[in-house]
C-alpha cells in the first residue's frame, strides 16, 4: 500500500477557490482534483511548459497526496532533490519546469479551473480527458 503524505502548497487563494468550485461541479473533493492533476503530470497525461515570471500565493492549501505521485510529479518537474534535505541541485535547477511543487499545482489548479484540463469521474473513477498545455 502506498502511503500518502500530507502537504501544505502556498497557491493564490483564488486560484485555489476556483479550482475547488471546478472539483465541486466535478463531484470531486479539491484535494482529489490536486491529486488526480498531480497524477496526469506526472505520468505524461498532462504536460506543462516552463512557468517563468510566477509568484507565489501566500494561501495555505493542505492535500494529501500520495508519496508515489507527489514524488514522480517532483521528478518530472525537475524539482526531485538528490538528498533528504538541502538545497536543488543546481543542474536539476536550471532545468526544472516550475521554481517549486506550489507553483507547479498552481499551474494546474488554473488550467483546471479555466477547463484546459478536463477530468471526467465516472463511477467514481478518475480520467483525463483532454491533454492541454496549462500555461502561466
């Protein structure tokens, strides 16, 4: 069984508000929508170009996410650490595709919200139905 963390992402809170009202009309929980939007990047569902010039929001959003997606999402981005602790990797930093893990669910959470990314729930199931750009 795969154990799930709970994070805490510094977004803009209405960037977050939105996103939530989106996953409501979805049926879904926010914190299942981040989840499922976490998942599709980090599979290759989903991709995102480089986010550049972004801000970080100062609203606290905490979600629980996977350990096995939260970390292949951190990979993927360009923002996995090489240790524990410490600071990126500078080669890992000058590729990575967002400054950090908030910025890049921000990203998410926006294309989302403004229906660029499109997640169907039938039966409780979850399923990426169209592959966007979600661009800053």
């Amino acid at each position: 069984m795969t154990r799930t963390g709970r994070h805490t992402l510094k977004l803009h809170r209405d960037v977050w508000v939105r996103g939530a009202a989106q996953a409501k009309r979805d049926g879904l929980a926010a914190t299942r929508a981040v989840q499922h939007l976490l998942a599709g990047f980090a599979s290759g569902t989903i991709t995102v170009g480089p986010v550049t010039g972004a801000t970080i929001g100062t609203y606290r959003a905490n979600v629980e996410i996977p350990d096995s997606i939260w970390n292949r999402a951190l990979e993927r981005a360009g923002l996995a650490r090489g240790q524990v602790s410490g600071p990126v990797p500078a080669a890992m930093a000058d590729t990575a595709l967002a400054p950090d893990i908030s910025t890049l669910c921000e990203v998410l959470i926006q294309g989302y919200a403004d229906g660029r990314i499109t997640l169907i729930a039938p039966s409780g199931t979850v399923r990426i139905e169209s592959q966007r750009k979600a661009a800053a």
